[in-house]
C-alpha cells in the first residue's frame, strides 16, 4: 500500500494489503534455498495429488499378473509389486490419500482449534477451566496411542481416519492459539477496544486474530506435516486403512515381507513419505524463520 | 583516553573526537538514535558481528583498543574498563547466586582462594551499602530490588578499580528516590578513585549534578562540548538550546509558557540529511549550512558544530522563540465546577493464590492491597495530575475508574452518578464519556488496521454516525493533533512514537469525553518529543474543555501540566494540593523527599537531594500505621508505626496532608532547610 | 501434581469411556450371533455390564488401581502380568535410547548453538532438520537395509532384523536385538534434542547477562560453560519429557518394525483383535508412564530453576 519507509522510533512491522502480502509471503519462502525447496516439493506433491488419476498410467488396483514383481522398466516406471500392480501409479495415486486426509484433518482441526482457542483465551473463567482440562487429558496421551486407541474402537474407515485427526490436533491447536491470545489481551488496544464498547465478535475477528495467524501458520505447517506422519504410520500398522488402499505406508507393510525379491515395492513408496515429509518440515521451517524475522538465525 | 570513529555500514557514529582525562567525568547526552549506545559498546569494544569501527580508533591511555585480540580484550575488560549497565536485572545471570557472581571477578582477577573472595564480596557489598550483605549474597537475582541489583552492579564494576567507568544510563529504570540514592553513591565512591569516567544520560538534570563536561549528541554526531553550567546558560548549538527549552522546568507552568519542541523528527540511521545534520529542524539554518559544519573551537574548550556558533554567543541571533503568551485561566479549586470525576472511599485489592500449605491450615487468602481509601474529585475542565512511584497503585486506580479493575470498597461517580466497576455493566454513553491513553506507543495502535480504520471506530461505535460521516470526522481529528490527512492510510508501523502517541491522543478524544485518562503517555518517548504532545495535550482540553487525570512518576511534567496535584504512595494518597501550592512549604515528607530528589538543571536552585532509607514496601505487606513511616526522613515516633494518620488541611491553600505532624511544625522545619539550601541532613 | 492426578483421572475415563461404550454392546459381538437374550444377559451380568455407566467406571478404575486387570478377551491369558512383562521390555528399550541419545543430543545442539551460522552449525541443523520428521517406520527399514542386509550381504556380522526375544534369554542375548530399535528411536530423538537445546542455547548467548560476564574479563570457556549453559539447558529438561512422551509412541511403530516384544506391539495385537480389556490396560500404562515422566521433568525443573525454587 504504501512504501515501507520505518522511522527509527518504532518497530512495528509493516502490513499492506492481504493477498499482496501472501505473495511476497512466498517469494521470501523461496529466496532461502532450504526453504524453498521444502515448498518446492511440498507443492509438487500438492499438485500431484490433486492431478493424480490423470496422470497414473494404470489404476490403482490393476492387476496384471503376468507383469508381476518386475523392476522398474520403461512400462512400468517404479516396477510392479507381488500382485502385479504398478507402483508408480499407486504412489501417485497414494499421494491422494495420504495428503488428502491429513490436509483436511489438519484443516478442520485448524479451524476447531482456532474457535476454541480464540474463546477460551479472551473469556477466560470456567469455560476456559473445563475445556482446558479436557484438552489436557486428550493430550496426555501420546498422539498415535490416541489414534490407535480410538481406530481401535470405532469403524475402520477413511472417515474414522479424518476424525481422529480432527481430535487429536484440536486440542494442540486450541493451546497455541490460546497462548497468543493471553500473550495479546492485555496490550493497549485490545483494552482500548474493549473501552471503546466494540463487541466481542468484533474484538476477536479484527483485532486479535491477525495478531494470532503467524504463530498459527507455523503450527499448522507443522500440524499438517505430522498428521502426514500419521497417516502413514497408522497405514504401516496396518490400522485405519483396508487393503486394497493405496495408502503409502501400507505399501510399505505389504511389499515388506517380499522386500528381498521385490525391493523397489517397498522402496518407492518410502521415499515418497520422507520426501514429502521432509518437504513439509523444511517449509514449516521457513515459515517459522520468516514470521519471527526478529529471531536469532 | 581519546575516541574518534565512525561505525559501520549504517553510519551510527559518525567523527566523533572526545577525550576523558583521569578523575573527569565526562557526560554524553543525547536522545535515541543519538549513537550513543552504539559508542558506549564501541568504547568497550563489544560491538560483536553486528558493528564495527571503520574509522579512527580508541585509546585507553596510549594502547589503541583497536589493536587489541580477542586475549589481550578480555585482559583489558578484567582490569581496566566497567560498565555499569542500564537494566540490572537482565544484567545479573538469574541461575547464579549473587554473591558468586561478584567473588568470581576476584577470584579470576585477583587470584584470590574462596574464602577471601567471599570476604572482599561482603565488604563491597556494605560499601554499596546493601542492607544484610550476607543475605544478597546468597540471594538470587530475582529475589532482590531493582535497586538493589544497581548497587551489586556498581560493586562488580568498582571492585577492579578500572582506569575507565562507563555507566550507560545507570538509574533509568529505577523509581525517583531510588535513583536519586544510587545516583549519590555513584558519585561517592567515583571519588575515592581516580578514575576518568563516562556518563551516558539523556537527563540533563543528573549531567548537570555529576559531570565536568558534557559532548551533547545529536544522530550520529557530536554536535557540542562544554562545562555543563555554560552549556545548561548559554548554549552554542541550536540543538542544545532546543533540548532546553523542551523540559519543563519547575516554576513553569502551561499557564504560561509553552514548551517548544524541535519540529521534525530525528532521522533514521544512515538517512541524516548531507550538510549540518541538524539543518532540516534548525530554526536558523543558512544557505552555508549544507555544508557539513566541522567541530568548531568555541573558546575556553568549548566546542561546536555549528556554523553560527558566534553568532549565538553573542546573541545576534535567536534560537529561542519566544512563546506565544497564552491567556491566563482562572483555576480554582472546586469553585462552582460541578465534579467530573469523584472516587470515594475506594479501596482495591488483589486476592494472591493461597499455597497448599494455608489452604489446608484454614488461613485465608492474603491480597495485595493496591489502592487504600483514596478519594478523588476532579472538577470539570481541569487536570489532576496523579504522581506516584512503582507500586503505587496509580495506574490500578486509572483502570478501575476505566471499568478495567473491579474494586473492593468504595464508589466511582461520574458526574455525581456513581457507575458501575465493571466494564460490562456500563452503557455507551457513559464509555463515551471516559477515554484512556495508555503508556506504551507499541502498543497502542491494531498494528493491522491503518489510522483511519482505528480512528473511525468511536465514530461509528460510541457515536453512532455512519461510516461516510466517520471518515469525514476521522480527517478533522487528525489535524486537531496536527498530522496531515495522508496518516489516514498509513500503519502504526510506518509512524514514530510521537506520531502513533498523537493518533492514540486524537482516538481518546475523538468521542468528546467528559475525562480523558493519560498514563504515563509521554515517558517512552524522546525528550524533544515529549513537548509536543504535552502542548497537544492543552491545546485540545482548552477546545474541548474534558477534565483530564494526568498519571506520571515525574514530578516536573506534572508541575507543569496539571491544575491540581495528588501524591500517592503505596495506594495510600498523601498529599492533595493545587499545582501553584505544592512546591512550596507544608509539604508531606514523601512529598518533600520526591521534590528534592529531582536532578535540577539549573544549578543555582540546586540542593542535596534528601535520601530515603531503605526501599519500597512490597505490596504484600504494607507497613502498619502510616505506611511511608519505615523510610520517613521526619518520623516523629511510634503514633508513626501505630495509627493511621489524619488529613490535615492548610487554610490558607487548601493544601490536604495526610502525616500526624501538625502543619506548623512541617512549615517552619521545610522553610527554613529550603532557605538554607541543605536538605534534611 | 493435584493437578497431574486430576489429569490422569480424566484420561482414565476417557479411555474408558472409548473402549466400553464406543464400540457397542461387547457381549453381543463376543459371543456368536445365534446366542439366546438370555446368554447374552449372563454375560452382561459377568462382565458387570448390566449396570449403570458411571457404576461400571468406578468399578473398572478400583480393579484397575488394586492390579485386577482381568483376563484377555483373545488369549484367556490374565491380563497384568502379560503387560508387565512387555513393560519391561518396553522400558529397556527406551532407556537404552535416552541414555545415550540424550546427552549426545544436547552436546551437538551446544556446538550448533555456539557455532551458530557456520559450517559445523549448517551441518548439525539441516541434518536434524530432514531426519526428525521422517516417520520411524522409515528410519527403522533404512536401518535394516543398511545394517541387517547390507552388512550380511557384505558378509560382515549384522544385526537382526527380528527382536522376537524368546522367554528364556538372558540379558546379553537381548543385547544385540536391542541395538536397531534403539538406534532408530535415538535417530528421531536426536534431532528434536538437539534442534531445540540450539535455540535454547541461541537465545541465551544473546543476553545481557552475557555481556557482564564478558566484562569480567572471564575467558570465554568460562563464561559458556559457568553462565550460558546454565541457563540454555534447563528448558531441555521440559524438552525431554516431551521426547519421552513422543517415545512411548514411537515405540509402537519401531516394536512392529522389529517385532520386538514390548508394550506398543501388544497393543496393535489388541486391536486387531479388538480386546478390549487388553487396550484399556496397555493404554492405561502407558498414560501412567507418560504422566509420571512429565511429574519427574517438573520436579526436576521446579528444583533447578531458581525462579521457582525460591518463591
């Protein structure tokens, strides 16, 4: 909006109009060679998910016997596992699953975190006592114990998957977010708000929010990196997934017992989940560099 | 010693000479953005990766520090050079005992075993005059005062009798007569020694009190050298006369003079205009001034950096302006004004978590007691000013006549309609009627929404008005704190503290309150600065004619700003008077005790500062009977301890003191210590 | 620490209230379909389902604390001393790892710290920056290529792939087959430790306190080790205790990669089967263990902070 001329009393940052700033967002993720090649592949893999069934050569359960445990070659790009499907094209049809569930589940959960922890930092008393504790007893138990413990108990589907996402990451969320909050409250324009008879929605929306997304931004790059993480343990184990799934770490389970005649089975879809966890990670990471330039780094 | 540089890549230093000589105090004034820090580490030679001398060099007597390795620096830091810092409390290493802390220096410097580290740490320690040394010692940081923390840094820094003292703004963040005490000491113990000393400072008061000559700087340059009383009487630079006339000096008051501030604003690093870098502010700048004015001789070894020095000294040319005379105002007080703002009886407390221990023994909740009894009339149109050190409840009291802070006992009134002490249970209209600015310029401002956006909203929530008519209101507002309509589109991140203070001033009075509430607005702002607003501040209460509650812990500011003055200490009021009154005799001994305590400029009122004993109360457990009695200079005995004392009124000015000594006796003793210009001792 | 049990309490019925009444009428799922209603009411009688839920909840908590868990719904096995016997497992395992990882971990993110920005630093920082979030699973397959396979095929004494430890082996037999679990969980474990003790030590160097020290005229190996150090370790203490938490949970994948016989393996053996009893105890000692860790690392931090020690 206006240039950035900072005068040497002060040392807000500058903010200019909303979709400006998130491009130059991005261009400064990707001046830093680490970072911007975690969001290079982060994206990379984004697109692929979203291009996947019209880019795979084979469907994702296509079985062709007669081409079964074959090494990659110029037909089938990452081989053929036991059964004789094409790997490559399970892998990227794999990605669908893994980035998509643990997307949405890092978005809802992003979305329910921020309302709860939006109201239970700025109104404070028993609501702010009660979900607090639940949220502690939630987070008491480690994460994939938590997920196992619910998949354990209710159906085995995609959807069950989303959900213990969702309720594994809410609560986390709600704590970071209530955290900024408490950290804002009392700074003189939230009270002068309040002094100033503005409503609750309006104080919240406009005033402590904007404060709030770039702590939030990091934690959901972070969130969605684990729930990535997630998705694919759970699918090593063997919990939350039925085969003929797709889902990479899955992949890794089954091509494991064949991993002697048939590495590449297992190979391929392992380096697609480090490679996009990785991905992820880096970009967080610059994420987090950039919303505290003031940071020693 | 001499300096002369120049710093890195942003020029924060830019050709500054000076020398200090063994057993001189030098003092080096100037605002932020003045370098001075930067020479500060300079001269210590601990700028680290973020600075570096580019030019000229530092001699601590004839060894050049620029020569020095890594080795030979940290030889120089043991014996040699000390700094006494500015915030003690992020000085001292907070996992570390205190005691250990100082008897590391002697047992690496010094050699010395345990045991007589120990020994020589518990001397110093009663040289600093650190009540139950033996106690700090083995006391943690946090566990100890502000001022206490100052005394154990002034000791580390003495103990290795270093040829150069450095003391970066020493007493800046400790309460007034705190400072006052430390300010002392400092100078007590400097003597004993033969050191040269540098005194950085922005206070004028305390440079004059303590230094032999003064280097005034002004963004990134040494634009003046003088001995401090011909600089403080006639100064040679435009800037100095500038910073003077700034302050407020005792005797001065709204009523008639205004203070003058420097137009303008200090330039960014490494943005100073080519030529004189004063030129942009200069009242008589000339053509000859785009040429960078070089370090003049200015006689009898003053210096100056400007082209016109001469005519100044002889007073050809002004750089005062006279200012405007300003229709007196009949104040008095409570004369047929109805009320604006009444506290009665009011009393606040803070409930402390009660320890496993109590809660199982039945004992109930100890509180905080933050603000005692006090009652407040402010009439209309007028301003109260409320001044008090840390602790003293003041900002607690601004807050609960905000809505902010519920209180324990007692009734808040507006215009004779006591409202309630929650924010929630109060209308529109009376929110209306109370605005507040607050302290801290970074603050104050939605750093997402621009000044127009936070300027609108009591438009449209308090007033009602439509957002067309709002932002036509918002353009108005801005120029009555004179800030052009361009401000509307910017963010608080593109202004400067004063600026952002004038746009958080324009939003308290946007909605015509009936009392504006400042507290401490100006105290994070630069000196030159501060004038500016204060000025602002009476020209919009002469407009709109609101009562104002002025918060400040600086007795001069108030002095000049406020019609009528109340005193509190550890949320008990001690004295109410009206501003023409409470500078002269009967005063309440704490009143006394924070007049004195004020480092004065001017050195022919100069006085011996009166000490107060000991430190502030902590919160928790105030002293029975009148609570200033365990530091009370005039403590007349046990009645002290005891009772509570009563208000006393003073015929003649309506003066109020809340002490048990009768009137009489507090005018004749004060008058006569004033008359012989000895303090108490 | 009130507040620790408080928070335990409520965990136990979470999981409580996730493995009885989350998956339906248990007694009609265990027993076949053909069963009459009154088999079915026999067996609600037994498993004390007939009663109210808050009934069954104190009724499962006291058996719980007095060490009656009951009998596994698939092995018929009694259930406590199953789980005890994986625990120890369990724990051997982790305290392997955090013994060593631990103070490997804070040495390398002290000499990332002090060395911020340069080589070594870049090195140390990207390194745990690409390993920590790779699943364990990962680390743990790369590990057996390398160490089990790769070293076999290379005709090198290797390590085993399998850690199914049979009943009767003795402390130096496990040895081996404790050498890859470890070293994948130490992996993950490092990288966290020491990515946060860099920023811990960071933050301090940049103090003022710092600068006093320095002023002393104090060499420089005095000033990191006596006054930075200090100060930048004792957030690694809270550090830890979430990097055992984070163990306990990784277990249970690097147990299935292993097939080491520890308490994450049995849990997945418990859902499989959905056994319910089993879940409850497996998980509930696992909470425990958590919480009791994150107890140890706020004692252990109350009583090395002064702030907190002395009011």
């Amino acid at each position: 909006m206006n240039s950035i001329s900072k005068s040497s009393n002060n040392s807000l940052g500058v903010v200019p109009s909303w979709w400006r700033r998130l491009l130059q967002f991005f261009q400064q993720l990707f001046s830093r060679p680490v970072s911007g090649f975690g969001t290079a592949i982060t994206l990379v893999f984004l697109i692929v998910a979203l291009i996947s069934p019209l880019i795979a050569p084979y469907g994702a359960n296509e079985i062709i016997v007669a081409d079964a445990r074959q090494p990659p070659s110029n037909e089938h790009w990452f081989g053929t596992d036991n059964l004789g499907r094409d790997v490559y094209s399970r892998v990227l049809l794999g990605s669908r699953e893994v980035l998509v569930l643990a997307g949405f589940g890092t978005l809802f959960a992003v979305l329910f975190g921020t309302l709860f922890g939006l109201m239970t930092g700025y109104q404070g008393g028993w609501f702010d006592e009660i979900t607090m504790r639940i949220f502690d007893s939630l987070l008491a138990i480690p994460a994939l114990l938590l997920a196992l413990l619910l998949l354990g108990t209710i159906a085995n589907s995609k959807y069950s998957v989303l959900l213990v996402i969702v309720v594994i990451y809410t609560p986390i969320v709600a704590r970071v977010v209530r955290s900024v909050v408490l950290a804002v409250k009392p700074q003189g324009f939230i009270e002068t708000a309040r002094l100033g008879g503005e409503s609750r929605t309006r104080i919240l929306l406009r005033e402590i929010l904007p404060s709030v997304i770039p702590t939030l931004s990091v934690e959901s790059a972070l969130r969605f990196s684990y729930a990535i993480f997630l998705v694919a343990s759970l699918g090593f184990l063997g919990v939350g997934v039925q085969p003929p799934s797709p889902n990479w770490g899955l992949m890794v389970k089954e091509a494991r017992a064949y991993v002697t005649l048939i590495p590449w089975a297992l190979f391929f879809p392992a380096a697609a989940i480090s490679l996009v966890v990785i991905g992820v990670n880096l970009m967080a990471d610059g994420v987090k560099r950039l919303m505290s330039p003031d940071q020693i780094d | 010693m001499a300096y002369r540089q120049g710093n890195d890549w942003l020029q924060a230093v830019r050709d500054v000479s000076f020398h200090i000589n063994a057993g001189e105090t030098y003092g080096l004034v100037g605002e932020s953005g003045s370098g001075k820090t930067t020479l500060v580490l300079a001269v210590l030679r601990y700028l680290g990766s973020k600075g570096s001398i580019i030019s000229g060099d530092i001699y601590l007597g004839d060894q050049s520090m620029r020569a020095l390795d890594d080795q030979e620096l940290r030889q120089m830091w043991g014996k040699q050079v000390a700094l006494v810092p500015q915030n003690p409390q992020s000085s001292l290493n907070p996992s570390i005992r205190v005691g250990e802390q100082v008897a590391e220096i002697f047992r690496y410097q010094n050699k010395l075993s345990e045991p007589d580290a120990k020994l020589q740490t518990l001397e110093w320690f009663q040289k600093v005059r650190l009540p139950d040394p033996e106690r700090v010692a083995t006391s943690y940081p946090h566990q100890i005062s502000g001022g206490m923390q100052q005394r154990v840094l002034i000791a580390m820094a003495l103990s290795i009798s270093p040829s150069l003292l450095v003391l970066d703004e020493p007493t800046t963040n400790l309460d007034v007569t705190i400072q006052a005490v430390i300010l002392d000491l400092i100078d007590e113990l400097i003597s004993e020694q033969n050191m040269a000393v540098l005194y950085v400072t922005h206070n004028l008061g305390v440079i004059s009190r303590y230094c032999d000559r003064v280097g005034v700087m002004y963004a990134s340059e040494l634009v003046e050298e003088a001995h401090p009383k011909e600089l403080f009487s006639e100064p040679l630079h435009p800037y100095t006369q500038g910073l003077l006339d700034s302050i407020p000096q005792f005797g001065e008051t709204k009523d008639r003079i205004r203070l003058q501030p420097i137009l303008g604003q200090i330039p960014a690093i490494g943005q100073g205009p080519s030529g004189c870098i004063f030129r942009p502010r200069c009242p008589v700048a000339i053509e000859v001034c785009t040429n960078r004015p070089s370090l003049f001789p200015a006689g009898g070894n003053r210096l100056s950096r400007c082209h016109r020095w001469q005519e100044i000294a002889l007073d050809d040319i002004s750089v005062q302006q006279t200012p405007p005379s300003i229709e007196r105002q009949q104040k008095g007080m409570a004369e047929g004004r109805s009320e604006t703002l009444e506290l009665e009886n009011v009393s606040i407390s803070f409930p402390l978590q009660r320890s496993l221990n109590d809660f199982l023994r039945g004992k109930p909740r100890k509180g905080v007691q933050a603000v005692n009894k006090v009652d407040l009339v402010i009439p209309s149109g007028t301003t109260l000013g409320l001044v008090g050190e840390s602790g003293s409840g003041k900002t607690t009291i601004a807050r609960s006549i905000m809505g902010l802070q519920s209180i324990r006992a007692g009734v808040i009134k507006l215009h004779k309609v006591s409202i309630p002490d929650q924010l929630s249970r109060r209308d529109l209209e009376t929110l209306r009627q109370l605005q507040i600015v607050f302290q801290n310029p970074q603050e104050a401002l939605n750093p997402h929404l621009t000044v127009g956006e936070t300027l609108r909203r009591p438009f449209i929530r308090l007033l009602g008005l439509p957002r067309s008519e709002a932002d036509a209101k918002v353009i108005d507002l801005l120029e009555a704190v004179h800030l052009t309509a361009a401000y509307a589109n910017r963010y608080p991140g593109e202004l400067s503290g004063g600026e952002i203070q004038r746009v958080a001033l324009a939003r308290g009075i946007a909605s015509r309150p009936d009392l504006l509430i400042l507290d401490e607005p100006i105290s994070s702002l630069d000196v030159s600065v501060q004038a500016a607003i204060l000025n602002l501040v009476n020209e919009l209460q002469r407009d709109i004619q609101n009562s104002i509650l002025f918060i400040s812990h600086n007795l001069a500011v108030i002095g000049y700003l406020a019609d009528q003055i109340a005193v509190i200490y550890v949320g008990t009021l001690m004295e109410i008077a009206r501003q023409s009154d409470l500078f002269q005799p009967p005063h309440h001994p704490y009143t006394e005790a924070l007049i004195s305590a004020i480092p004065q400029i001017d050195p022919q009122t100069s006085h011996l500062p009166i000490h107060l004993d000991g430190e502030m109360p902590d919160p928790v457990n105030i002293p029975t009977g009148c609570p200033f009695h365990t530091r009370c200079p005039r403590f007349i005995g046990e009645i002290c301890a005891n009772t509570a004392p009563r208000w006393q009124i003073d015929p003649r000015t309506e003066k109020r003191i809340f002490c048990h000594i009768p009137l009489e006796d507090l005018l004749s003793s004060q008058a006569q210590s004033t008359s012989d210009g000895t303090g108490l001792e | 620490m009130a507040f620790l049990a408080l928070t335990v309490l409520l965990t136990s019925l979470l999981v409580f209230l996730v493995t009885q009444w989350l998956p339906g009428d248990v007694c009609r799922i265990v027993l076949s379909r053909e069963a009459g209603p009154a088999a079915i009411e026999n067996c609600r009688q037994e498993l004390g389902l007939d009663q109210s839920l808050p009934v069954q909840y104190i009724n499962w908590l006291r058996d719980f604390i007095s060490g009656d868990w009951g009998t596994s719904y698939s092995t018929n096995l009694p259930i406590f001393p199953m789980v005890i016997d994986r625990l120890r497992n369990s724990l051997i395992l982790a305290l392997v790892t955090l013994v060593i990882s631990v103070p490997v971990a804070v040495i390398l993110g002290v000499i990332a710290g002090l060395n911020a920005n340069k080589p070594v630093d870049t090195v140390i920082s990207v390194g745990s920056l690409a390993v920590v979030g790779l699943p364990e699973f990962v680390t743990g397959l790369v590990l057996i290529w390398l160490f089990s396979f790769g070293l076999r095929d290379l005709g090198l004494p290797y390590l085993p792939a399998n850690s199914s430890i049979p009943p009767e082996a003795t402390f130096f037999d496990t040895l081996p087959m404790l050498i890859l679990p470890a070293l994948t969980a130490m992996l993950v474990l490092l990288a966290y430790i020491a990515r946060l003790t860099r920023a811990g030590v960071l933050t301090e160097l940049h103090q003022p306190y710092v600068r006093t020290a320095d002023l002393k005229g104090l060499p420089r190996r005095i000033v990191v080790v006596n006054h930075v150090l200090r100060n930048a370790l004792l957030p690694t203490i809270t550090v830890i205790a979430i990097s055992i938490a984070w163990l306990i949970s990784g277990l249970v994948v690097i147990e299935n990669v292993f097939n080491y016989p520890g308490l994450g393996r049995m849990m997945i053996f418990a859902i499989d089967r959905r056994d319910m009893p089993l879940l409850q105890a497996v998980t509930m000692v696992t909470v425990l263990c958590v919480a009791l860790a994150n107890l140890g690392a706020d004692l252990l931090y109350s009583i090395l902070n002064p702030k907190i020690r002395f009011h």
